[in-house]
C-alpha cells in the first residue's frame, strides 16, 4: 500500500500550482491512472483531483469551430450534436474506443494523456525506461506485437493507445492548455513526442500544466470520412493499427486530404508528404497503394509486430477507399458500441 494523499483542486489556477509539486499526478476520470496506481506503476505522494473543474463544456467557437472541454467525458463528446454532424470522425474515433462505461467516465483531457499498454511497462518485474529510467527496454527482443514501427528509438518502442487522438491528429486540433507560467495553445502534432532518449516523457506539457481543452477548426470532413480500427476483437480491444482519413472531393478529385495512424508510433503518425500526394489527383487504387507506401516510409518490424506494416498498409487503402466513395466505417462502429 503506497500512501498518498487527495485533494480536490477549487480551480485550475490552483490546480497547476499543486501539480507543478513533485510526485503528483492530476486525477481525472481515474480509468487509467487508478489501474497504474494499483499494478504500482504510478506511485504518485498527492492526487490533484481536476474532475469537477468547470472545463467540461462543448462550446462554439466564433470562427465556426467547437471547444472540447477537457473534463467532458468522451461519451458527452461523441453523443453531442455537433460533433456527431460537424466531427463525425472523431464521433466514430472515440466510439470505436473503450466501453460505454468507461466512456462515460473517461475526460477528454484523460485520454490525450493516457499511457501507453506495453505489457512491460505494467509489468514492475521487468526493465522499462519509461517506468524506470535507465534500466532497459524489454519490448526490444521481446514480446512486442502491439508495439511500434515507426518513430521508434533504441530506449523504447512503445505505442500511444487513443483512438481519439488519432482523429484529432487528423482534424488538426489544437491542444489549450494552462500552467504556473499561464495559458498557451499547442498544435496536436506538437502535443505527444517520439521517445527519443526520454521515453518516460510522452507530450510536450510542462510540470503543472493542464489540458483545459481542445479546439476543433471549423473545416472539417462530414460526408468523405473513416476512422478504421483493426483489433483482435470487434469492441473493447485497443488498435493494432487504426487509420482516420478526411477527404474533400471536389468535381471528382481530391481538393483535401488528411490521413492519422493509431497503434503504429508513440503518438498519431502523419506523413504531410502522403497527404500532398493525394491532393488534385482522382481516386484510384494506385494513388492509395502510392499514399501508403508514402505513409509508411521508413517503417520496420520489431520481430512478433512485423506483420504491422502490411495490415497498417492494407488498412490505409482501404480507409482511402471508403472515405472517397463515402461511405465511413462509423456505421459499424456505432452498431457494436
Ligand atoms: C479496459 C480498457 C480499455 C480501453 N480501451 C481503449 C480503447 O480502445 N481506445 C482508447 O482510446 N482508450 C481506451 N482506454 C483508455 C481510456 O480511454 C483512458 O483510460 C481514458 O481516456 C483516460 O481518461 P481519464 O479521464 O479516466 O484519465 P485519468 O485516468 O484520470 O488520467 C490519465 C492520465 O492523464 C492525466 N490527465 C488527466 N486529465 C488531464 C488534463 N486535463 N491535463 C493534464 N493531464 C491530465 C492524469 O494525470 C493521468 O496521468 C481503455 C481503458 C481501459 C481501462
Ligand atoms: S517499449 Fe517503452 S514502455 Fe515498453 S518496455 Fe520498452 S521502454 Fe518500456
């Protein structure tokens, strides 16, 4: 039993000053955190409870766009109108993740800050430098199926788990947060990192800082759209490798595109060159077959995860084909929600 104590923050000025203390961690939802805190992975002194913040609103933004509070829950998130008509595909993201229960418990602010689930890293036995700095990476010639192909480093080949943050990675949100040193606002393909040489560091926030909330822009993609998980199982499974694409067809040809990978890299995985590729160009299968070669430069397998980089490049193609003829996998996502 690891002692700590529990307070509940009035405000998020008060919030980021006690989380700036050592050893403390900011309880949301608890999905995550209280499951690390049980298997003694996370031994935080001091819970900073951010629960009953007053973030938990969805509001409109004057230039068109939607602010996600951080302390609105996922399920809030998805179920609320205008996600669901203007953000289908984050709707869809966030459906195809988790559980009606935990969704209902989860925060958005939670779920962008969620930790990885390499098998080791929850395992206290084993070597882990993100759980323990400097002692090993136990994925590296070990068991590692769900682990990362791109972006890896030698110290850590772990994956990012939100469905999400991919969705988000592709819609280009952008990340609000506030701190001891005030408020700024963070590109969502500047929020998580690559492990580098510092794997136990997995986004660019500061000691104290909070994720206040996340601000959509007000382009978005409503009728060309997929978010496309493979798992082991059709529900309550995280992503092997999922793809979110956002089209804009125009006369026939692409006017837009953005592509997202989850399960693939220590944070969504964007490739601007892949995007570039299919714009101005009519749909085909060699243009998809080119946008993922694109997507998947520089991609290799670490042993039991090889099989990753042919399922993630049939998966991107098929994403481009569904997204393009309009017809999301959202549809089934929602059936089995
Ligand atoms: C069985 C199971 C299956 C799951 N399946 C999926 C899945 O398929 N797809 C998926 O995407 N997710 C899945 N999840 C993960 C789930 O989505 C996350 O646990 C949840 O989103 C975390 O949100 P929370 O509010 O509970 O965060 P907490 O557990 O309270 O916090 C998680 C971390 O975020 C930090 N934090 C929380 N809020 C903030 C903030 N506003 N600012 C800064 N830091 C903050 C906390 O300090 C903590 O380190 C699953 C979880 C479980 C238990
Ligand atoms: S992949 Fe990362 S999280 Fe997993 S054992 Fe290696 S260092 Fe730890």
């Amino acid at each position: 039993m690891n002692r700590f104590s529990y307070h509940r923050a009035g405000d998020i000025a008060e919030a980021a000053q006690m989380g700036a203390e050592p050893d403390t961690r900011f309880l949301a939802g608890g999905t995550n955190l209280v499951d690390l805190m049980k298997a003694n992975v996370e031994r935080p002194t001091r819970l900073v409870d951010i629960s009953r913040l007053s973030q938990n609103t969805i509001e409109d933004l004057p230039e068109g766009g939607l602010r996600l509070g951080a302390f609105a829950t996922n399920a809030d998130t998805a179920y609320d109108e205008r996600v669901e008509q203007r953000y289908p595909l984050l709707s869809s993201a966030i459906l195809a993740g988790a559980s009606p229960q935990l969704r209902n418990a989860a925060t958005n602010g939670g779920n962008l800050n969620q930790r990885t689930r390499c098998y080791y890293f929850y395992d206290t036995e084993t070597p882990c430098n993100k759980r323990e700095p400097g002692s090993g990476c136990s994925a590296i010639g070990g068991v590692n199926r769900i682990h990362a192909i791109l972006g890896t480093s030698e110290a850590c080949i772990a994956t990012h788990p939100s469905d999400m943050c991919v969705a988000l990675a592709a819609l280009e949100a952008e990340v609000r947060v506030q701190g001891p040193a005030g408020e700024r606002v963070i590109a969502f393909a500047d929020y998580h990192r690559l492990p580098g040489d510092e794997p136990w560091k997995d986004n660019t926030l500061q000691p104290g800082e909070i994720v206040t909330a996340i601000d959509l822009p007000a382009d978005s993609f409503t009728e060309n759209y997929t978010y496309l998980k493979l798992r082991d199982r059709l529900s309550y499974a995280f992503a092997l490798v999922s793809v979110a694409v956002g089209l804009k067809m125009e006369g026939g040809k692409i006017a837009k595109a953005r592509l997202a990978l989850g399960g693939v890299a220590h944070k969504p995985w964007r490739v601007p060159a892949a995007e570039a590729l299919l714009e101005g160009q009519e749909p085909s299968a060699d243009l998809f077959a080119q946008a993922a070669d694109a997507m998947l430069q520089g991609a290799v397998g670490q042993g039991t995860n090889d099989f990753k980089i042919e399922l993630a490049r049939r998966a991107i193609r098929r994403a481009l084909r569904q997204a393009a003829a309009g017809t999301p996998q959202s549809q089934t996502n929602k059936q089995v929600a």
